[in-house]
C-alpha cells in the first residue's frame, strides 16, 4: 500500500486496521462461550460501527481521488475521448523512414 498524502485518511486506514484486530480478538475469545454478554455485545456493536464509519470515509476518499484502473465499459464510459484517435494516419515523413 502506498503513503496516504491526506494524513486523515493514513489516520482512517490506522484505526480501521487496529478496530479490525480488537474485534477480532474479541470474537475469538468468545468462540467457546455459549452466548455473550451484554457489554461484550455493546463492546461489539461499537467496534463494528467504528469500522462501518472508517471504510465509509475511506471508500468515499477513493471515489474521489482514484482513477478507475479497468478498461471495461463502464469505467471507460465517463471518459472524454474527442482528443483522442487511434486510427490517426501518421505523416508520410515518419512513416518511410529508414
């Protein structure tokens, strides 16, 4: 992964990761148990909208900055193509070069 310049969202990507190993932690402590309780399921709860919260910051930072990496369709649909033809005829002078 490469540096964030925004450094919100290196501090997003930050929390997210260190909200993901929480959670995780969590839930496998509480693999043996029969049921949770109810501040461990509040505790849950929490966690998981903080990382919602983050992934939503993040993925609308990379709509906005990112360029779509695809060449189907619908990525290729928003681009403006009127200064750009492949069938362009070279000129004669490039063309018999030797």
């Amino acid at each position: 992964m490469t540096a964030d310049s925004n450094s919100h969202i290196a501090w997003q990507r930050a929390q997210l990761k260190k909200l993901r190993a929480a959670l995780k932690a969590i839930e496998v402590d509480q693999l043996g148990k029969a049921n949770c309780g109810r501040a461990t399921q509040m505790t849950i709860d929490e966690l998981q909208r903080k990382i919602g919260e983050s992934g939503r910051c993040i993925a609308e930072y990379e709509r906005r900055t990112r360029r779509p990496l695809a060449t189907d369709r619908g990525s290729l649909a928003s681009v403006t193509w009127t200064h750009w033809n492949a069938n362009m005829p070279m000129a004669k002078s490039q063309r018999h070069r030797a």
